[in-house]
C-alpha cells in the first residue's frame, strides 16, 4: 500500500530520516575531524621520538655517569650500615669495667664536694673528738702533771721547785753549784728559814715521800749540803734502813749506822761519818735489820735526837716512803718541819688525799709540798723571785751549754 504524501504517518517518517541523516553526517564529520587531530598528534610523536633517537648517545652517557654515581653510592652506603653493624655487635659484645655510682650532678648541682657536710665533718673531727679525748686523757689521769693539779688537789703549800737534773750524780750543788738546780735548792733553804722561827737551837727537818723514786733521797742529799755550805752545822740521818743508800758522794763507805747504834751494838760517835763537805756529817742506815720499825720506836732513837739536837743546827731525816710503811709517820712527832716530795709525771693523785687527811687533822704539824723533776719548759715556774727557769743571758750554768743547731733556731 502506497502511502500517500499527505499522510502523517508519512510525514513523520520522513522527518525522523531527515534527522537520521544529519544526525550520521555529522557524526562522520566529527568522526574525520577527530581522526584528524590523532593523525596530527602520531605525526608530532613521531617527530618527538625521531628526535629523541637523534639525541639517544648523550642521554645514554649521562645515564651511565648517573648509573656509576648510583652504584658507587650505594657501595659506600652498603659498606658504612656493614661497619656500623659490626661496631654495635662489638658494642654489645664487650663488658665494661666501669660502673657509674652516682651522678656528677643533681637537681644542677654538683654531688661533691659538699662545704657543708665537710666544714661539719672537719669541725667534728677536729674540736670534738679532740675535746673528748682530751677530756678522758685528763680524767683518767692519775698522776700530777703540773702545779696547778697541786693546787687543785691539796691546800698544803709548795715549798718550791726542784728542775730535771741531767748530772749522773745525787749532789749536783757540789758537781755544778751555779745550776739552776743549784739554786732551786738555795731557795728552799731561804723559804725554811721561814717555817722554822720556834726558838729552837737546831732544827729537824723531816723528807719522806709516799712512794719510792720520788727523789727524797737526792733532796735531802743536797738539802743538807746547801745548809752546810753556810757554816751551820748539819747532819743527815737516813732512816730507810731496809733500802740502804749510796754515799760515794760524800766519800763514806762504812756499813756502821743507825741501825746498829739502835740495836745497842755502837754509840753515837761511831755511826756519826765526817763527809768531805766541812760541817755536814752523815749517819748512814746501817746493816739491814729484821725489825726496822721495832727500833724507830725505841727510846734510844728519841735519845739519838736529843744528841744530836745538842750537837747540830739542822738535822735532815730521810725517811722511808709513806705510803708504804708507817716508820715516816712515827719519825714525824720528832721533826719540826715535813716535806713531802712530789715528783712530776711520777707521783699518784690519790696518795693526796691521804695527806690531806693528816694535814685537816693535824696530826702532822709543819708540813710543805717540794716538787721534784720538774720540766721548767712546760710552764714558767719560779724559784720564788718572779724568775724563770734559765734566761737565756748566761745567768745559769745551763744556759752557756753548747746548744744543737735545732735548739740555736728555734729556742734563741
């Protein structure tokens, strides 16, 4: 069936293929335009890569410059982390001997030194502990030291001082009479000469100690000997007839003394020894006997001193200690002066006390302290005129000794 022109369904049909037809013509068109663009950007490619092939031997040295620089490097590197590793694993190998205790620091400040806990620590071991010791030392002392310990331990007074002797001999007036040994003695004689204005017509002056080596014996020696250098009449009796002395000073050697005139066996006359001091006589101690303290207290001892009082100005007793044996307390109700010998360094504290009790008591009368051995260096002690021990101007025989280099730079 024909359709006719006018027909819409015709008309309609011819329109859609009118569309149809632009439509694929145009699409075609496009079609060739885009193909177009793609044949012009293959012909620059072409272009690029027909260029690039010309300048391809350049690009390649400069690849193979950049490859070796490359290569190189990542040797290096490589070669460095093989070293590094290996120095951790020698690290990690290896024991240290060091040991950190404690930090140089703390809260910004240095652990040590510490001012404080040092000047603490110092002042501690310094003052403290020396105190201390010093404190103990003293109280457990028990021997005198000084003058002041006696002092402080006794109202007795001192009768003067008695320096270190160095002479090997009991009568050092005689071996060195301008000692200052010498003249410590002539000032005790003075200071006697004041404890003795009873009336008397002659004078007993009684030495004992409490223990033995406390230097009565050389006391008494020279005691007598500066009484005698003054033209009075002196005798010294030794009463320690269980110790027997010594009197190759005075150049007596007889063993006849009081011991034997006591037991009845001798007079007077016989146990009185001229020595080769004009008017100093000596009565030794004589044979040992069994009963020594049986004979102090006899009549003929009292008789003895009656004798003698009639015949001498000064009669020196050297007793026997003390503080050992009784025979110096029954000998002291026939002196009229006591001294008791101290020696420095040597004599107990404690054997004061006991003096202290008779002299409170009064059962001894007269009574002074001499101290002995005493170490003029230590403390300025005087002789009674306000003078020191030595002047260092040749006053004493001891100060023209020759001195050692030591003592000619330090002691001027």
């Amino acid at each position: 069936m024909r359709l006719n022109e006018n027909n819409p369904i015709y008309k309609d049909s011819y329109i859609q293929l009118n569309e149809l037809k632009f439509n694929l013509l145009k699409s075609i068109d496009n079609i060739n335009k885009s193909n177009e663009l793609n044949m012009n950007n293959i012909d620059d490619q072409s272009r690029q890569i027909l260029d690039d092939l010309r300048n391809l031997p350049e690009v390649e040295r400069e690849l193979v410059n950049i490859q070796r620089l490359y290569n190189l490097s990542e040797t290096l590197y490589v070669f460095l982390l093989e070293k590094r590793a290996e120095a951790g694993i020698t690290k990690s190998s290896n024991t240290s001997d060091i040991k950190l205790i404690d930090a140089a620091m703390v809260e910004g400040r240095p652990v040590k030194p510490q001012p404080l806990k040092n000047y603490t620590i110092a002042g501690f071991l310094g003052v403290v502990i020396p105190s201390l010791l010093i404190i103990l030392l003293d109280y457990f002392d028990n021997r005198i030291r000084s003058k002041e310990d006696i002092f402080r331990l006794t109202p007795i007074p001192l009768l003067g001082y008695i320096g270190h002797s160095k002479i090997k001999s009991d009568l050092v007036i005689d071996r060195n009479p301008k000692s200052a040994i010498s003249e410590s003695f002539r000032t005790i004689r003075s200071n006697l000469r004041y404890m003795t204005n009873n009336g008397k017509t002659s004078e007993i002056v009684l030495i004992t100690s409490s223990i033995s080596g406390e230097g009565k014996t050389f006391c008494a020696k020279n005691l007598a000997y500066v009484f005698s250098i003054t033209g009075e009449r002196v005798v010294l009796l030794n009463t320690d007839m269980r110790k027997p002395t010594s009197n190759r000073e005075f150049e007596i050697h007889s063993s006849v003394g009081l011991s034997n005139y006591l037991a009845g066996l001798v007079g007077v006359d016989d146990v009185v020894n001229k020595t080769n001091q004009e008017n100093l006589d000596l009565i030794v101690a004589g044979d040992v006997p069994p009963n020594p303290s049986e004979l102090i207290l006899s009549p003929k001892f009292s008789q003895l001193i009656d004798e003698l009082r009639e015949r001498y100005d000064y009669i020196i007793i050297d007793t026997p200690p003390i503080g050992i044996l009784s025979d110096g307390l029954e000998l002291m109700k026939y002196s009229d002066i006591n001294i008791f010998m101290i020696r420095q360094d040597y004599s107990l504290k404690g054997y004061l006390n006991n003096l202290n009790d008779f002299y409170n008591s009064q059962k001894v009368k007269n009574l002074a302290i001499l101290f002995n051995d005493v170490d003029m260096r230590r403390q300025n002690y005087s002789y009674g005129y306000g003078y020191g021990y030595g002047y260092g101007y040749g006053y004493y025989a001891e100060d023209n000794g020759s001195k050692n280099w030591f003592s000619r730079l330090f002691k001027r």
